[in-house]
C-alpha cells in the first residue's frame, strides 16, 4: 500500500502540476493532503481545483487556509497596525476573491487533523530480534498540518522532549504526518514514526539555486517537495522522499502578471536577494 504525502502548495499551481505529474508516476494507492493551499500564491482557485481531482482521502486545514477567515469580515474600515499584517491581508483578500463562497465554506470546513485508517494489516513478523515498532504502520496514521490539536504548532526535532510529548498527545497509532515548516525531517519519537515531507511550494532546506532574482532566467528550475509512505503486508513501513522540478522563471512571470502582492515573500524562498 503506498500513500502519497503532499503539504504546503501555497497556491503554486506550477509547482504542484510538477508534483502531480510524478506522483501519478509513482501510482500510489492513496493521497493526503496536510494544509496551506490557497494563500501566499497566485493561483488558488486553480490548485483548489487540482487538488480536487486527486480525492484526498485526508485533506487537512492549514494555518494559511484559515486565513480566508479573515476575508470574510467587514474590516474596511481597519488599518492593520503593521506593514507584515498589511501584506497577510493582501495575499489573503487575493485567495479570497478568488474563491467562491462554497469553495471557500469547503476549505474552512476541513479538520485540523485525522486518524487515516488503513485496510487491514497483516500480523508482524516477530522473529526479528531488534524491536521494529517505529517501523510498523499499526492501523493506521494520523495526518495534520502542524500537530493534532494546532495548525500552528511546529514539530521538529529540535524542540525539546517535553514539547513533544504534548505534541505528538492526540496522534493516533505509530505514524504521524504533518507539514507547516517546510521542512523536510523523518525522526522517531515514543515509538511514533514522524514525517514532514517538506513543501510543494517554498520549501526551506533546499539549496539556494540562484543569489538574486536576476540570476534566474527563462526555464530556471526551482525544487517541489513531497513525499510516499508504502506500508508491507505485515506493517513493515518505508519511505521516500521526492524533489521534482518546475520553471521557476515562469512562477515569477505568472506573479508580475497578476500582479500578486506576495512576490517577494514567495521569491526570498528561492533566491539570495530580490
């Protein structure tokens, strides 16, 4: 059984046609999706659809999603006191306009996270002599974008084990997927297998591919990230993570075009300078 793992499109609809495209190559059995679709990119409405074709069998709220919350108050007569919650309410005004309210009643109805249950596993092999519990699916995962209970909580190794003890609480079996950092780490905590695949869009530790935005030229490359989890009959799992590539030099034209206001918040992720 093999389950594609993808989070984090932040409207990027070249990045993700990138993924879907070698996902459908890898045919993977079920597909998850763990938040921040529409917003911070130039084409929700169009990854929004996408996304829709893949039916997710889980599809989680993002703190970015969340935001459309916001587009739905009269808040014309507000000056955000900041010049960085200016620029959230743009981009998300942008995703907002965008959207029509059944898509947008959609979006803020998903979960902040779910138990995916999976068909029925054979009994592990136990005449192995080293204990294989970080490496057995159970029954099956739990999916959010940051933790189980937050959108916005951010689960790395590098907090501390307290923190992750709280964090990990309300995951379910031995398999936890989540996103939000854009960070690409596969640790074992308390015997729960933990996976953040990274980003379809701006991920984080991906080498910087150009110093400045004038470096990149037409047909420039930039890095997609997502992940598969296959699980064996007798729960023995595995993973794989997937960098595919996409016209980076095309992202920008569509940004200028649209006149998106987030361009620059999107292209400090993939080059030195502006």
């Amino acid at each position: 059984m093999k389950i594609a793992v993808i989070s984090d499109i932040h409207a990027n609809l070249l990045a993700f046609e990138a993924v879907v495209a070698d996902m459908k190559r890898a045919a993977p059995d079920f597909v998850v999706f763990l938040g921040d679709l529409v917003v911070t990119g130039p084409r929700p409405k169009e990854c929004f659809e996408l996304l829709k074709t893949l039916h997710p069998t889980a599809w989680i709220l993002g703190n970015t999603d969340d935001w459309l919350r916001e587009g739905l108050d009269d808040t014309s007569d507000v000056i955000p006191p900041t010049k960085h919650e200016l620029l959230v309410r743009r981009m998300s005004d942008f995703a907002h306009d965008r959207l029509d309210e059944t898509d947008r009643a959609f979006l803020l109805a998903r979960p902040v996270s779910r138990y995916f249950s999976f068909p029925a596993i054979e009994s592990a092999d136990t005449s192995f002599k080293y204990d294989r519990t970080p490496f057995l699916a159970d029954s099956g995962m739990t999916c959010c974008h940051g933790s189980p209970t937050s959108y916005s909580q951010a689960i790395h190794p590098g907090i501390t084990a307290e923190v992750m003890d709280a964090a990990i609480k309300g995951a379910r079996g031995h398999v936890m997927a989540c996103g939000h950092t854009h960070y690409r780490v596969c640790f074992s905590h308390n015997g729960v297998s933990v996976f953040n695949f990274g980003s379809v869009s701006m991920p984080f530790n991906t080498p910087m591919l150009y110093a400045s935005r004038a470096e990149v030229r037409d047909g420039s490359r930039a890095i997609a990230q997502y992940g598969l989890i296959d699980i064996a009959p007798d729960g023995l799992l595995s993973h794989e993570t997937r960098d595919v590539s996409f016209d980076l030099s095309a992202l920008i034209r569509d940004m200028e075009g649209l006149d998106y206001p987030g361009i620059d918040i999107v292209m400090e992720k993939y080059v030195g300078e502006k």
